[in-house]
C-alpha cells in the first residue's frame, strides 16, 4: 500500500483495506494513530480503527469481556483529519474475518 497524503486520495475502500495495519497522522495536534482497520465507510468518510488498549491498569481492562486476554479500543475518524499514511502493511492473506468486539452497553448508556 503506498504511503499518501489526504489530499492525494486518503479516500476509497482501496486505500484502507480491512484488516490492514496503518500508522496515520492527524491534523488535531498532529497525533500519531496506530491500528488495525476495522471498516471504511466510503459514503461518511468514516475510518474505523481497532487499536490494542495499552496500560495495565483497571481502565484497560473496563469494558473487556470475561475470559478476554486483550481489550481494544474502537476509534473513528473522519478522513478529511488524516493528515498523512505514515506507515501500512496489508492483512495476512488468511486473515480470518473480525468478530465484533465486546460492548459494555452499561457504559454506553453511561455515555
């Protein structure tokens, strides 16, 4: 996948494949992101991003199914605040398909 800028095309379902990997940095700040694509939506411009929680303490584990070893975090971003592809590596070609991740609905509704 070959690294761009927003302006150049940050848009279409090629540019962000399922299952990719991408290092992406933003124009709120310039933060750096890093993920996994979880889904595009070509129509919202919307990027989906499943990012490993990091830390260990109580917060990374709030909202993790029980027996889950890891916790992700879901991020959303609209393409127009990417910045530049810093980085993108392609799914493994036996990637199997993503379950959807566990949702603590308490905390939604908290939200």
């Amino acid at each position: 996948m070959a690294i761009a800028s927003a302006k150049q095309g940050a848009g279409g379902k090629d540019m962000y494949p399922i299952g990719c990997q991408v290092t992406l940095s933003t124009t709120l700040d310039g933060d750096i992101v890093k993920g996994e694509v979880f889904a595009f939506d070509d129509k919202t411009k919307t990027l989906v991003l499943r990012e490993p929680v990091s830390g260990s303490g109580t917060n990374a584990n709030a909202g993790m199914a029980l027996g889950e070893k890891e916790g992700y975090n879901i991020r959303m971003l609209n393409i127009n605040f990417i910045k530049k592809v810093l980085s993108a590596e392609q799914a493994p070609a036996k990637a199997q398909p993503a379950t959807l991740p566990y949702v603590c609905t308490k905390r939604a509704e908290q939200r």
